[in-house]
C-alpha cells in the first residue's frame, strides 16, 4: 500500500471530505500505522492532520493513538497540545481516563489540560475529579486545580470542597476557594469568605471585601468593620466599598 501516496491525496482533498469520509480513511488506510503518524508528528510534518487521524483511530479503541496523543501533555506547543487534547475528548473514556488522572497527578506545566478533557466526559469524569481531591497526598497545587476545574463546570460538588479549601494553610488554595465561591454564588460560604478578612495576604483580604459586598452580605458588616483600617489602600478601598453597600449610607466609613 502506498500510505505515502494515499496521504498526500488525503492532504490535497482534505477540505472536500466529510469528517465522516476522514474517519473511514483513517480506519482503512491508518489502523496499525499509527508509528508513521508518530513519525509526522516526530518531524513536525502536517501535525493538525495527524492529530486529526490520531484522534479518529483512538475514537475507534486504538491503544497506540491514544498514547501518541498523551504524549502531546509533554510538548511546549501550546496549539499541537490543544489539538491533542480535542482529539481525546472523542475518545472513550475507559482508554483516557486513568492516563489523564495520572498526568493530573504528575503536575505537569500543562496538568490542567487533562483535567479540561476528563470534564468533557460529564458525569463520569468528574467523578474522577472528585475521588482525586479526597486522595490520600493529593497536593494542595492539585485540589486548587481540581475546585478550579468542578467550579467552572458548576458542579455542586464543588462548594464543600471551596469550604475545605478555606481551612487550608495553603494561600494558593485560599485564593482557589475564594474563587470557586464566587463563581458558584455560595453564599453559604460567607462566614469562611469573612473570615480572610484577617489573612495575611493582603490580596486575599481585598478579595474577601470585595465578594462580601458584592454579595450585599450584611452578616459580614461587623467583621468588616472590626477589621479595621487596613494598611494596604486597594484592601481598604475594598473594605470602605463593602461598608457602604452593605451599611446603605453610601460613605463607606466605620462609624
């Protein structure tokens, strides 16, 4: 079979076939050739094609695509590593899901990538998120990617673990849960939100005013105002804003 001539005939009527037409080809011409399609990628020769035809095979429960394309999470080609991770969303799950975990795990520069295709699987894939962040030594840098991740989605889950996240002594985790809360519109979280008022991050405290206020929650008027001045001007801007929204007087002030 003349696989080269046959892929330069697929490049040249490409944009006249049906995604449908590219799938049988790919299951025709391609099955038990992925090593060729590696070795295009290797020389960065037609990489979003290749990608393309990876993705239809691993679509079809090929191993060898599958694993070409987590191979992608180590590549610094931010455009290549998109195109791996949308051809894995067609894939199914039971030959992506544990290998995703695992780059999760692992903390890679591009970790959160696999946890973005292990959402696209729905239900089952935020399972695995979930069972993750209650992992015995799953970092803190891990949960943050994780609540990141179930907040955006706007799985409810997420709110108890944003009220774990606030007991943490981890600032990037605080920050994470800070975040999730205000995406998810948790206001039943206000007390933890009051209570970065007193964080040493001063990032943390302006966050904390300005969600309290945004809330218009006035169960959060005394600790606004017991927190005091506060020394950094964008913090107490924030606080004297929170003040006046949740006080309505308009001036913000501590009185």
């Amino acid at each position: 079979m003349d696989i080269e001539g046959n892929w330069a005939r697929i490049k040249t009527h490409r944009a006249r076939l049906s995604d449908r037409d590219v799938r049988g080809l790919a299951a025709v011409l391609f099955y038990d050739r992925e090593d060729w399609l590696e070795e295009k990628l290797r020389s960065r020769e037609d990489e979003a094609l290749v990608i393309e035809f990876l993705g239809y095979l691993g679509q079809s429960g090929s191993l060898e695509a599958v694993r070409i394309l987590l191979q992608q999470w180590d590549t610094h080609d931010e455009a290549l590593l998109l195109a791996a991770a949308e051809a894995l969303r067609k894939c199914p799950s039971i030959l992506t899901l544990d290998p995703l975990i695992q780059i999760l795990r692992q903390q890679n520069a591009n970790a959160i990538k696999a946890g973005e295709v292990l959402l696209s699987y729905g239900r089952e894939g935020a399972d695995a998120l979930w069972h993750l962040w209650y992992e015995e030594n799953s970092a803190a840098g891990l949960k943050m990617q994780i609540l990141q991740l179930m907040a955006e989605s706007m799985d409810q889950r997420a709110e108890p673990l944003a009220y774990l996240a606030f007991l943490s002594e981890d600032d990037d985790l605080v920050r994470a849960a800070l975040k999730a809360a205000d995406k998810l519109d948790a206001r039943i979280l206000w007390g933890n939100v009051a209570y970065c008022l007193k964080h040493q991050d001063w990032k943390l405290r302006g966050r904390a005013a300005r969600l309290l206020g945004r809330w218009e929650e006035k169960r959060a008027l005394d600790s606004l105002r017991e927190m005091g001045a506060d020394p950094d001007p964008w913090v107490e801007e924030e606080r004297r804003k929170a003040i006046a929204i949740l006080d309505g007087d308009g001036e913000g002030d501590d009185g």
